[in-house]
C-alpha cells in the first residue's frame, strides 16, 4: 500500500475517481476550499492518484523556509495583485507541456467569498482543455475527481452545470462558502 493511500485512510477520507485515460491536459478544479487543511488532504490526495499536478498559490505564501515546499509540492506564485496577464500565461504553459494538470480553487481563497473567480474557466478555453471537477466533501470525508467538462463558450450554461455538481457539498468551515448553495 502507498504511504498516500495509508494516510488518506488513517484520516478517514475516501478518493474517488479520476481523469480518464488518455487525458495527459486539464484544469481541475477544487471546492469547496474553506481551510488549509484542504491544501494538505488534497496533495495526499493527488499524490494516491499518481497526478504530478501544479497548482497557483498566491505570491505571498512563498516565504522562507516554506516556499521552496512549496515548490517541491508543485506550487507556482502567482501575483494577484497587479495584471500580470495571467490567464494567457497559464494558457501557453499548456501549449508548451506534453502533460499538464493544473490545480486551482475557484474561490481563489479560504475566505467567505460572493462568487467564483472566472480565471479557470478562461484558461481552460483559451488551452483548450477540460476543466475536470474535483471535490471535497468535508461531512462523510469523500472527495475526488467527478467528471470532465468542456467549456462550450456558453459561459452561463458551463457555469450552471458546474454550480450543480458543487450544490450541498460540505467545505471543513461550510459557513465559508457562500459559492456553494446548501439545500
């Protein structure tokens, strides 16, 4: 048994599904993200389904001694203060890689937040790659990769399918999400 796979069912949580076969590009996404926990349970996570993701981590978290972990754990700064071009960078780095999994919370932080930013979806058109739905579920410890989505150019009709998927599920602090409708 992987190291992944014991700590994973040490802390009770069960991972389910994955991105098919065949499918070497993607923007996953990841909600709800509430805690840092989430951070920490989804790179075990990826690390049982043998995914060498990246994912974007504010600038800021980059800091001695811990940005070089960081780093090793697949993380790249990103600069969320200035416009830095960053969907179009992010779109390119999939032209350029045979293999590219990219992670990114669509809240952008652990904070209670209004709405979704917009940045994964933009990347995925531009790259033209899914965006796969991953998700955590903090009230029965499941989480996983659901499905693939294409985005079709109908940004409202993708985002109501994706905001479907998400609807009720359950981030460590639920009263943190408000992007996330609880029945």
């Amino acid at each position: 048994m992987k190291k992944s796979t014991w700590i994973l069912k040490q802390m009770g949580w069960d991972i389910r599904g994955r991105i098919p076969d065949g499918v070497k590009k993607a923007v996953l996404i990841v909600a709800p993200h509430t805690s840092l926990w989430d951070f920490a349970i989804g790179r075990i996570a990826f690390w049982h389904l043998g995914y060498d993701i990246k994912l974007l981590i504010k600038k800021e978290a980059f800091f001695w001694p811990f940005g070089g972990l960081l780093k090793k754990l697949g993380g790249m700064p990103v600069n969320r203060q200035k416009n830095t071009r960053m969907v179009e960078t992010v779109a390119q780095m999939f032209h350029e890689n045979d293999e590219l999994i990219l992670v990114i919370t669509p809240e952008g932080t652990r904070k209670r937040v209004e709405k979704w930013k917009m940045g994964f979806y933009h990347i995925s058109r531009l790259a033209k790659v899914p965006i796969a739905l991953g998700w955590m579920d903090y009230a029965d410890k499941k989480g996983g990769i659901a499905k693939l989505l294409y985005p079709s150019g109908n940004i409202e009709k993708d985002m109501a399918e994706i905001n479907g998927f998400y609807k009720g599920l359950r981030g460590k602090y639920p009263e943190k999400s408000t992007t996330i409708p609880l029945d």
